[in-house]
C-alpha cells in the first residue's frame, strides 16, 4: 500500500512476534475530541479495511463529539505484511489475535475502557473482545448480530420464506427464474443484495427485467457487488478477503454444507472454498458469554438483514442483563448502509441514554442516507427504469 494512501492521522504499532505470526506493524486512527470515552468501530469482514473507506464516517463522528478509534484489521491495508513486506501467514489470521490487537492499541493510547461497536462479522470480534478483556468495556453496540457460525439455518428460513414460499411478486418472479435455468447461488446473490439496499421497490423490478433479458446492468451490478467466487475483486486498503477469508472459513465456518435445496446461504462461498482451510471450530461460545457481560447492550437491528436476521438479535437481547433493541428500515449493516444511524446510537450509548433508542427509532430512520451503500438503491433504479424504457 502507498503510504501517501494512508489516512494521515493514521498510526502505527509494532506487533510483536509470536508461534503464529511474524513482527508486524499495526495500523490505526483515532480522531475527535478526547474527554468522554473513546470508541472502538470494528467493520465487517473479514476483509474490509478500517482505514480508508472510513474517512467521512470518522470525520462526522469527530464532528459530532466523539472520540473514535478504528484499528486496520491484521492482513489488511495498512496490517497486511509484515516488517519484511511479506503478507501475513494463514496462521496469522485468527479471531484471538485480533481482538488482542485491539486491546494493545488501547494500551498504546492509555485508555482503560472503551465503548466497542462492531457491525457484521464486527460484531462477532466485538463480542469476543468483551469475553477476552471484560475490563476494557464501557459499553457495547452490535450493528446486525453476528454471533454464532450456528445461524445458517435461520438465514435459510428467512430468505427461503420471503423469496421462495411467499405469495409475493418477488417469490412469483424467483421461482420464474429458477425454472428458467438462472443459478440459484447468483440468484441469492442478486436477490439478497436488493432486498436489502432497497426492498421489494428495488428487487421486484431487478428480478422481473432478467427474467425478460440475459443481461441487465442493475443485475450486473448487483452481482458484481454481493457475488464471493472466483472473481471476487480484491482492492488494496478497502476490500482484501484473499489473506483474512482465512478467519471466516476456519473460525465462522463460511463454507457451510448445502442441504440440497434452492436458494442456499451455504452456497455463497462454496466457489472459493478450497482456497481456504475447513472449518475447525469458534473461538468462543458468545451464547454462553454474553449472559455474562454486565454493560450497556445495544442491538441495532435492521428489517430487512438477511445475512444476520433479527431474530439473532432478539436472541442476544433476551440473555443479556442490560440490552436495547432499536430497530430501523435498513438491510444489512448501517455502517456501510446508514452510518448517520449508527453515529446517533453511539453517542446515545456513550451518554448514557441508550434506552431512549426505540422510542427514537422513527426519528432515526428519517435521517438522510450516507455511507459506502448508501445511493446504491437510488443508482440501480435509475438502471432499471431506463432499461425497461428502452428494451420492449
């Protein structure tokens, strides 16, 4: 990575060896006023770099009060290689080690306890931070709950329900194309992806164009941008799944089994899978963890998330001592989706007023779209109304 790429409050720690990985700097950002508790924002993942897509979202954070800490995950951007710069090992990549980077920029810094937000396979590492260092924790806020690799069957469930079994344009549209041959993993994909940037309003339409042409650009698109096989783009500092996918399939278990059926979430890194080593178990049993925590729990649950549905939140919600549902109209994710969300939930959490989030939450989904995901829904509509203005 050209450091002239680097966020320029960017800073680094050096790593120490160990049987697993080499010496290695670590790179991190910390930005805003100090006094009131910093927060650490880990992103979803594996794979995306914390460092440079996160400039605007820390640059409102600061602007709006708070003390933000982002730390480039380990053999990504930034904590790709070590001092030699060779990439990291596989045997790098490992959830523990993670956290415990986290934890060693918080001694760096001198902060004893931190708020921790993580979003998607954020959250996991979130979780696992406050089961590995309790002490560290202020407060905590999960942005769509992944908490165990033992979800996938109520991801099936959910997709299958809306876009298979229900009497809904959408599922009418999906079982067209599967009669039509299309392949019910890029389906998924591309059905997935719509549903949660725009809803029916974007998906329906998407769906009904391909099934009258081969090729459409939304469809493209979309593909392009939820599709993980072989040609899964890798770019430097923002997305690099090739080196930290190592985490997702030997600690998450992303290379689930099919069970034979259309429309399998299993199947959504089956193409990439031997690339990766087999699943061999988490690190942690977050069921059996949270019950434990004794801080402020927000769970930030969008109704459109397929890939963490919210009944995994509401699970979490159920066993912690102190949480807070607050749910929002959004899909996965209101990092990448609806960041202004996000920044709000937080400063509630480090003010203390998290339990006034749900009665907030009409509020909250007014507040105007920002962030990496943001104008997708508006994009690919734009696509498909001139594409059936122009093809018959």
């Amino acid at each position: 990575m050209p450091p002239q790429l680097a966020d320029r409050h960017a800073r680094h720690l050096r790593r120490p060896a160990t049987d697993t990985t080499p010496e290695f700097d670590l790179a991190y950002a910390r930005g805003g006023p100090r006094g009131s508790t910093p927060v650490v924002v880990i992103p979803g993942g594996p794979g995306l770099g914390s460092l440079l897509p996160y400039l605007g979202f820390r640059r409102r954070a600061a602007q709006g009060g708070l003390d933000v800490i982002m730390v480039e995950h380990r053999g990504i951007g930034f904590s790709r290689t070590d001092l030699g710069g060779r990439d990291l090992p596989s045997s790098a990549m490992n959830i523990i080690e993670v956290i415990d980077d986290i934890a060693a920029v918080l001694d760096r810094e001198g902060i004893a306890r931190a708020h921790i937000v993580g979003a998607s396979y954020g959250t996991y590492l979130a979780s696992a931070f406050g089961a590995r260092h309790p002490d560290r924790v202020a407060g905590m806020l999960l942005d769509s709950a992944l908490q165990s690799a033992e979800s996938l069957n109520l991801e099936r469930h959910t997709v299958r329900e809306l876009f298979w079994h229900a009497d809904t344009a959408a599922a009418e549209a999906t079982h067209a194309l599967i009669d039509k041959g299309v392949d019910s993993r890029i389906l998924l994909d591309v059905a997935r992806a719509a549903y949660e940037l725009g809803g029916d309003e974007l998906l329906v339409p998407v769906l009904r164009q391909r099934a009258n042409h081969a090729h459409t650009a939304a469809w493209s698109a979309l593909q392009q941008y939820a599709t993980r096989d072989r040609s899964i783009a890798r770019f430097p500092g923002i997305y690099e799944f090739d080196l930290s996918g190592v985490i997702g399939f030997r600690e998450l278990g992303y290379g689930g089994h099919p069970d034979g059926l259309p429309l399998d979430p299993a199947l959504t890194y089956s193409e990439i899978a031997d690339l990766f080593p087999a699943f061999a178990g988490e690190p942690f049993d977050l069921a059996e963890e949270t019950p434990k925590f004794p801080w402020p729990l927000v769970l930030l649950v969008g109704t459109r998330d397929l890939r963490t549905p919210p009944p995994i939140a509401r699970a979490v919600a159920a066993t912690a001592q102190d949480a807070v549902l607050v749910h929002i109209e959004n899909g996965h994710s209101a990092l990448e989706s609806h960041p202004l969300v996000l920044l709000n939930a937080i400063r509630a959490l480090v003010r203390g007023r998290e339990h006034s989030l749900p009665a907030a939450s009409a509020a909250l989904d007014r507040l105007p779209r920002r962030g990496l995901a943001a104008r997708i829904p508006e994009l690919l509509g734009a696509a498909t109304l001139i594409e059936s203005t122009v093809r018959p």
